[in-house]
C-alpha cells in the first residue's frame, strides 16, 4: 500500500501540474511582451511538476527504506518516520535540478538531508507534541511524543524556533540575516540580468 502511494500519488501530482506548463509558458511570454521595461520576470509553479521526473523518482524509492533504515540505527534519534514516507518526493523534488539530474549525487544529498533532519526533528518533537495536545489531538496508543520529517526535519523552521528561545535579539538577528541574504539575491540577480543584457 505505501508503494502504491508513494508511486500513485507523485505521478498523478506531476500529470496535473505539467497541464499548467502551457499556461505558464503563455503567461511568461505575455509579461515579457508587456512589461519590457521590468527586466525578467519569473512565474513560479509549485514543486509538484518536478515530482514526477524519473530521477525524483528514483531517488525516492531509494530514500525511502533508507529513511526507516537511518531512524532505527542513529544514535539518538527517537522519530520513526511512517506517514511521512509518502512526502519524500516532495522533500527531495529540489535535489534534481541542483545535481541537474546525477541520480549517485542526488542520493548522497538525500542522505545527508536525512539524517539531519531526522535530528531536527527529534530535537523539535517536544515542542510539536506539545502544540498537538494544546488543539486536543489525539496521541497514538504507545506514542508519548510526536514529530514530522516535512516541518520538523526542515532546517529553516528549526533555525526560526531555536532563535526565538534568545527573544528579541535572536529574532533581530534572523531578520538582518534574512534581508543581507534578500540584498545579496537581489544583486546577483541584476548582475545576471546585465550580462544578459550585454550578451
């Protein structure tokens, strides 16, 4: 059953998104007809139409086993991962265009992707099983506590949680970090968009 979902599910994600591909093709060639004068304008899909390319795909499969593998031998970990096993495609759908398509390398990132992050989402079970009981959930028989590998694994949430521990200042902090990253981002972007232009 967990195959068939793991499979199904990704696939019938990816049929339907690739449907909008046209539309945004369409979109995109109208603003860039339109609007000359704003430079390029990027129109953003959700990661779902990556999920079905065959390397997603495969690496998935992989990672899969490998998740619960990784949860029973590290040391410390305390989440086993079940119903998130569907969501890898999801977690990893961004690893194939960065190793653009190297299937070993796409592996090894996923790995090291998920053995931290089941560490993260260790670390953040207390917090997530706490907030579950504050809106009555009801705990699995067996189970005292409870965690994610989608929000409890993802290094940036864990970051936003453990700076506001130091308050003011660590929110301050994260704040300046995110808008120097935003500056930088948006420098590299017009310098790419000059050497088009000079090109």
């Amino acid at each position: 059953m967990n195959f068939q979902v793991l499979v199904l599910i990704p696939k019938m994600a990816a049929l339907l998104m690739e449907g909008l591909i046209p539309i945004s093709d369409a979109a995109s060639e109208y603003i860039q007809e339109n609007f000359k004068n704003r430079g390029k304008i990027y129109i953003g899909l959700d990661s779902a139409i990556g999920v079905g390319h065959p390397v997603t795909m495969a690496i998935s499969l992989v990672l899969v086993p490998m998740a619960v593998f990784l949860a029973v031998i590290l040391p410390g970990n305390q989440v086993m991962p079940f119903a998130d096993l569907a969501t890898i495609p999801w977690m990893f759908v961004l690893i194939t265009p960065i190793v653009r398509g190297n299937a070993f390398r796409a592996i090894i990132i996923g790995i090291v992707s998920l053995t931290v992050g089941l560490y993260l989402a260790t670390d953040l079970a207390p917090l997530m099983t706490s907030a579950a009981s504050n809106v009555g959930f009801a705990m699995p028989e067996g189970s005292e506590l409870i965690s994610s590998i989608v929000d409890g694994a993802n290094p940036l949430s864990w970051i936003i949680v453990r700076a506001n521990e130091f308050g003011t200042i660590g929110l301050i902090v994260l704040g300046v970090f995110a808008v120097g990253l935003a500056i930088w981002n948006r420098r590299r972007i017009i310098k790419e968009a000059r050497g088009l232009k000079t090109e």
